[in-house]
C-alpha cells in the first residue's frame, strides 16, 4: 500500500486547558482531496493547522508522508513541502504578483534576485494551472478569488505535495468557486494532496473524495463522498446525543404581551439585508446560523454600533437610535461576542467596569463619581452574580472566563436594560459557568426582559429560547417556535440544504 | 448567578507571582529612582536641600510641568500630542502682543483661550478627521509655531507694562505664582481623572475604545477634550514662560512637547493608554529636572546630562513594555 499523505495517531490539542482535538486517528491518500467538515468550534480548522504547521498537536503522532512530525512553525512544514491556504488572505497587498509568489523563495542569478527567471518561472507555472494573471499586478488591485490564485501559486513554486486549504471558498462568487475547483482537479490529477476544511457540504460533496465529520473536537467519522448526502453529514456533525443541561425557562409570553423590542426592515449593505421581528417581554429568541451569517452583524445593527437603516423601537418609544449611547439610553445592553475586544477594559478594576455603562446614573452635579454608590452598587452585582474573587478592586485581566463574563452581565444589570442582546455568551467558559450563565439569561426573561441569545452551540439555542431565528446570508431564513425547532430544522434552513418556511 | 459553580475559579484567578517583581518596579519604580536621586544629592551637595535652591527648581519646571500634566490625559486616553511646545510659543506670543496694545490681563486671558482653541483643533481632527494623533499635532504644531512667527515677524516681543510679570516674577506667601498655578492645576486634574466620570471615561477609552464606546462613552468627545485640556494647560505654561520675562517668542517652547512625554513615560504613564496618573509625570518631570540640577550642582560635565535623560527614558519605557508583555503571558 502507498505511504498516506498525512496519518494521525491519537492527536489531541488543548488551547488554555480546553480540549480542541480529541484521539484523532485519521489516514489521508496521496494525490486525494480529503475534506474536513464540523459544525463551529468542531475542531476542523485547528487539525487544518496542526497539519499544516501554524499549530502544534500537543498529543499523539503526526506522519506526513511516513515521517514523524511536530511543525513549530509553517516555515518548517513547508520544508515538507506542506502549504496553506488561510481563510484571511495573507499577502503583500502592496507588493507585485510576482514577489508575493516569490517571497522568500526569491530565484536567484548571481546570488541576486533575478526577475526575468522568476518571471519565466512563474509563467510556466501559470500556464500549467490555466491561469492568467499579470505578474507585475499589485495583489491589493487583485479580487479575492484573483489573490487566492496567488496564494495558490506560491504553494505551487514552493512544490507543494499537500496543500491545506481553509474555507477557501468562503469569499468566493459560484463562478469563482468553480473556477478554484478546477484548480483543484488539475493539482489533484499532478498528484498534490489537497486538504479542504469547509462547512459547504455541497460543495464538499462536488469535489472532495473523502470526507472526514469532526463533533467537539472527535473525529465521528470518514466516508467516500460517493455514498453519503449533505444532510447525511449534517446529521453526523450534530450526532445525537445532547449531554447538557439547561435551567427551567419561563413560561414563553403570552400573545398580547408588551414588544420590548421591534426591528423592522434593518438592512446593511452587503451584510444584511431587511430583518424584521419582534422580541417580546420575558421571551428568550435565540438566533442560529452559521458563522458569517450575519448574526453578530445584526445586533450590532439593533445596538447601533455599526451604520444600518430600518427601525429599531424599544418598548413602544419612538427613539431613533444612531449611537451606542442612544442605545443604552433606550434600554438595551449588549453582550458582544468578544469579551476582551470590545466587551472589558481588562487592566482596569472589576468596579470600574462594572459602573463603567452606569456612570451617567452615578454622577454628582459636579461630574465626580458618586464613589460610595458606585462602591455598595459595584458589591451588589459582586454578589448577585457570585462574582470570585469578591474584591471590586480587582483587576479584571486577573479573573477567570467565567468570571470576566459574569462581570460583562453585572455591567449590563447595573444599567437596567429592557432588551438584552447576548452574542455567544457562554464563549470560552467552562461547562460550569456555562450553567450559571444560562440561569442568569433565565432569570432576565423571568424579570420582563426580552432576551436576544446568538450561540453558534446548537443545542444551547434549542435548549434556552422560546423561539428559535436561524440566519442565513444576512437574512432571516426560518422562525421557529420551540416546539418546531428541531436540530434538522435549524440546520437544514442555516446551510440552506431543505426549503424552509421563512415565518 | 448561584451554585455549583465555585471550583473552578481558583486556580485561574491568582495573578501569577513571578512576575511580582517586573509590576512592582514598573508602578513604583517612577518613586522609587526619584527618592535614591533626592537623597544622593542631599547627601552629596549642601546646596540641594535648602527652600531655594527646591522652591527655585519648581519655579524653573513649573511650566513643562504643567505642559506634562495636561499630557497625561491625552495620552491615558490613547493619544498624542506633540503641538505643545508650539502652542506654548503662540499663546506667549499673542498674549504679549496684546498686552502691549490692549492690556496685559486681558492678554493673559486672550492668550488662554488660544490655547484652548488650538488644543479643540487637534482634538477634532483626531477624533473625527481620524488622522493619527502623532501626525495630527506634529503637522498642527508647524501650522501653531507658523502663526506665532508671522504675528512676531520672528522678532521678540517685549512687554513693558509690569502687570504682566504678575504670574512669572511674583510670589504669593513667599512661594512663586507659577508654582502655585501648577500645583493648582495638578491638583484639578488629579480630581478630574481620579474622582469623576469624565476621567474614568478617560481611562476607559485609552484601555478598550471599543468597549468604550459599546458602553455608551462617546469615545470622540472625550478624546477631543483631553486636546483640548492639553491645549490649554500649554497655552498656560507659554504664559508663565512669557510673563517671567516679560517677552513673547515664538521659538520659546521648542522641544518642551518631547520632554513632557519623557516625563509622563517616566513616571510610569503606559503609552499605550488607559493606565497613568498625574502625580507620576510630576514626579517624572521632577525627576529629568533633579538630573539637571544635580549635574549643575556636582559640576559634572553637562555633556554627559542628554545621554544620562536618553537612558533612563529607554530604560522605563523598557521596563513598561517588559511588564505588559509579561502580564500578558500571564
């Protein structure tokens, strides 16, 4: 039998104690594309990474071509002539088709770079793979599909023997893609391994031979894409088993009860267009989709924290919202997505961030800060919300997850919002927390909030709404109460892959 | 929040100790170097300790003092501000002007509320033109220094008029003018990032804009208004300076914005933002002026005094980065 391109043993990888990649053991042909598929946070981009260098494996053997290896860098797989192709392009914008293909790998004529053998080179390599692009073109000028055929080209002079390529198609337009299929057929035919980590399963099914289904961080299973469907794959992405729990939700609202929040026709160019619903008094609404689909996009909308247009209405008031402050102002909080990138001020003390959306409410009429309200009313949410350690002067870098996320939520209470927008808020929090956070959203609902919950965790959104948003593309795709939201339901309408009653 | 949930923070939350040492030194170290400089020149000259020679060094410094803590709200706000040095020759120069043709008060106030202006300028086109803080004030500063020299037609302006002199040449209870309205201005704007919400919003915006700004800071007026504070605290300083005597210049100033950052960088203000305070680039600014002072008074060659400042600016920029870097592996 031939020598595997790739052979994993039992890899595992672990980010900050948090298991990413279980007991991988995965076989890849030479000369074959391989997909890696999974839903979000599944694993298939970091094993994409472990192989091809931009990541270590922490357990567990990798083989590429029969070799042991443990890259520390990509530099070294490529020595292996083992290239990536990133998501995010990463070029030289500023800089010719040619040196970007050439970087680092410059030929030489006389110990100086030499152009006209470059050129030639590069030309002959054009000519194999059916493109067409000018050498002397900035890659900034280029379109995307148009850079990623550089990114191509630069594994190519680097005689790459497998190429990983994560979600290359993400950014592409159907022609484009399958223009990058045929590029793939014509390195698969010159016998080049090519790795194809995507949630596309159309796509994944059209061109890749196998197909290997990741699930928090396992490997469930490999399959010829010849004897299995996308919504086969789907079904092993969610397996079937939901091992979590959820506290007791409130009773969804009644019909009549009052509209916290009303968005009518909201639309951004490009990015999202005509969403409309309704968030109801003491009603969880979950929101699903895949990454990319818009979600985070839409309540930054509904926040006004990015430009939009449509109508965004708390509680009946007639407020037109353009800032985040008229946002707070209105009643509505936002938990973003990142907690350290646009959530905390980390060097600074639990109580300064906690009062950091209130000060308006605690400043005297000389502008000082009311410091023994803010001091008794930073302790309060300290305690209601079983923050560790109790010291509100506690910088904030020094906490755990779970407890920088709690403090995110004490900053919001302490506001007194009607709307409460939560964009993954159990991100990068243990199991435990996890249960602490769902009870805390529960108990929003239960005091007449209406809550917004993004999780890209499916069972967390069936487990914890009364009503379930997926998006798709930028728009609302399905609207589904909780009896009719299923896992396949949800699914099927986020990868487009059933026709859904859009409610 | 309640139950089930206690364990797991523990072993998370504890800021790890080995890097005690780095944190500590780059906090306290502003203290720490000004006290040994302090006690070595007491011990090492007579003339150190005495009131005059301590009342003449804060006299001499009270205006890049001043210049120094307007700063350090720019820069704990994420900003930069280098039309310092120009506004303090513009507001000097203007206000001498108008002291000669108008009134030496009504000057001194005019002269103000240039520098308010000037500082309002660069705040909006940092805030809202969105150009780099550093280029912004660098190019406003030509422009300021620019309109200073063709009011003078690169002449000095001498001012006869004694009235003038009030805030340079007089003492009040036997301490100079110029002291008290730095220790009056340090004092205020210790009040103001300290104790209100216009200075917590200061520290908020220079730690996490965007954070900020999803708070409902309106990230922009704040950093607007700490050009403008600068922008006034210079034009302050520039009057001092021009009251002391009794001329307005426009070359006066040339540099000043480069030592008040050495100062504040000094002190321990991170120039990255969101963390500083005023009392550590008044130490800071006492600190570069204790150097000069000691060099003067031991009659060491003052050749050696700019490599001296050169090295110990490296030296606590190093240690701030050193220390945010280690935090941040923690």
């Amino acid at each position: 039998m031939q020598t595997p391109a790739v052979a994993l043993h039992q890899v595992g990888k672990r980010y900050a104690g948090v298991a990413a990649l279980t007991e991988i053991n995965l076989s890849i042909d030479a000369g074959s594309v391989h997909a890696l598929v999974g839903e979000n946070g599944a694993g298939k981009s970091t094993l994409g990474k472990i192989i091809s260098g931009a990541v270590r494996h922490d357990e567990g053997t990798l083989m590429i071509a029969g070799h042991e290896r443990a890259y520390r860098s990509p530099h070294e797989a490529l020595r292996d002539r083992v290239a990536a192709i990133q998501q995010e392009i990463t070029l030289v914008p500023k800089r010719s088709v040619l040196e970007n293909v050439f970087l680092g790998v410059e030929l030489k004529s006389r110990g100086l770079p030499s152009v006209p053998l470059m050129r030639a080179r590069l030309e002959q390599v054009q000519s194999g793979m059916g493109f067409n692009l000018r050498s002397g073109d900035l890659v900034g000028h280029l379109s995307v599909a148009d850079q990623q055929k550089v990114e191509i080209l630069r594994a190519v002079v680097r005689e790459a023997r497998l190429i990983v390529m994560d979600e290359p198609t993400a950014a592409l337009g159907p022609d484009e893609v399958a223009g990058l299929f045929e590029t793939i057929n014509r390195l698969r035919r010159s016998g080049t391994t090519i790795i194809f980590v995507s949630h596309r399963l159309d796509e994944v099914v059209t061109i890749a031979d196998r197909v290997s289904v990741l699930r928090n961080g396992r490997l469930v299973g490999t399959y010829p894409t010849a004897e299995i469907s996308p919504a086969r794959i789907v079904e092993q992405m969610l397996g079937r088993s939901l091992e979590e729990t959820f506290p007791d939700l409130p009773p969804a609202p009644a019909h009549d009860a009052e509209v916290v929040l009303n968005v009518e026709g909201l639309s951004r160019a490009g990015i999202l267009s005509d969403i409309s619903f309704e968030l109801r008094a003491g009603e969880i609404l979950g929101v699903a989709g895949l990454v990319g689909s818009g979600r985070t996009e839409m309540v930054r909308a509904i926040f006004s924290a990015d430009h939009h247009t449509g109508v965004v209405q708390v509680a009946g008031g007639r407020d037109r919202l353009r800032t985040p402050r008229d946002a707070v102002e209105a009643g509505i909080a936002l938990l973003p997505e990142s907690r350290k990138d646009s959530g905390l001020v980390v060097q600074q003390s639990v109580e300064e961030n906690l009062t950091l959306a209130n000060l308006p409410r605690l400043r005297a009429w000389w502008g000082g800060v009311r410091r023994r309200l803010a001091r008794s009313e930073a302790r309060e949410l300290i305690e209601s919300l079983n923050i560790r350690p109790r010291n509100p002067r506690r910088i904030v870098n020094t906490l755990s997850g779970g407890n920088q996320q709690r403090v995110l939520f004490g900053k919001w209470l302490a506001t007194r919002p009607r709307v409460f927008l939560a964009d993954e808020p159990t991100r990068g929090v243990d199991v435990g927390a996890k249960f602490a956070i769902y009870e805390v959203l529960a108990g929003l609902a239960r005091d007449g909030l209406g809550v917004l919950m993004i999780s890209s965790e499916l069972p967390e959104v069936l487990g914890m709404a009364h009503r379930v948003l997926v998006m798709r593309n930028g728009r609302i795709v399905a609207n589904l109460p909780r009896g009719e939201a299923t896992e396949d339901a949800v699914m099927h309408a986020a990868f487009g892959t059933k026709e859904e009653v859009v409610a | 929040m309640s139950g089930g949930t206690t364990t797991v923070e523990t072993e998370l939350a504890a800021p790890r100790r080995r890097w005690l040492g780095i944190n500590v030194l780059r906090d306290y170290g502003i203290v720490i170097a000004f006290m040994a400089l302090f006690i070595t020149l007491s011990i090492a000259s007579d003339a150190f300790l005495t009131t005059t020679n301590l009342l003449n060094i804060l006299n001499q410094n009270a205006p890049l003092a001043i210049i120094a803590c307007g700063g350090t709200l720019v820069i704990i706000a994420g900003g930069f501000d280098l039309s310092v040095g120009a506004i303090f020759a513009l507001s000097g120069v203007i206000a001498a002007k108008l002291a000669n043709s108008v009134d030496p008060v009504f000057g001194l106030a005019i002269g103000l509320f240039v520098g308010l202006g000037c500082g309002i300028a660069n705040g909006l086109i940092v805030a809202y033109v969105r150009v780099n803080p550093f280029i912004a004030t660098l190019a406003t500063g030509y422009v300021f220094r620019g309109i200073a020299t063709l009011i003078t037609s690169a002449f000095l302006v001498s001012v006869t008029n004694t009235d003038f002199t009030i805030i340079g040449q007089y003492q009040f209870a036997g301490v100079d003018i110029a002291i008290w309205i730095f220790a009056i201005v340090a004092l205020i704007l210790t009040v103001v990032l300290a104790r209100t919400a216009f200075g917590r919003y200061i520290y908020a915006v220079g730690g996490n804009a965007e954070a900020a700004r999803l708070s409902g800071v309106r990230v922009n007026i704040v950093r607007a208004a700490t050009f403008a504070i600068s922008g006034m605290c210079a034009a302050l300083a520039g009057l001092i300076a021009a009251s002391k005597d009794a001329t307005g210049n426009a070359q006066a100033g040339l540099g000043f914005e480069l030592t008040a950052i050495a100062a504040i960088v000094v002190g321990g203000t991170s120039i990255a933002g969101g963390e500083g305070a005023i009392w550590r680039s008044v130490l800071g600014i006492l600190l570069i002026a204790l150097i000069g002072n000691g060099f003067n008074l031991l009659n060491i060659d003052p050749f050696y005094q700019s490599l001296v400042q050169g090295l110990i600016i490296l030296i606590a920029v190093g240690v701030d980065v050193w220390a945010r870097a280690s935090r941040d592996r923690a």
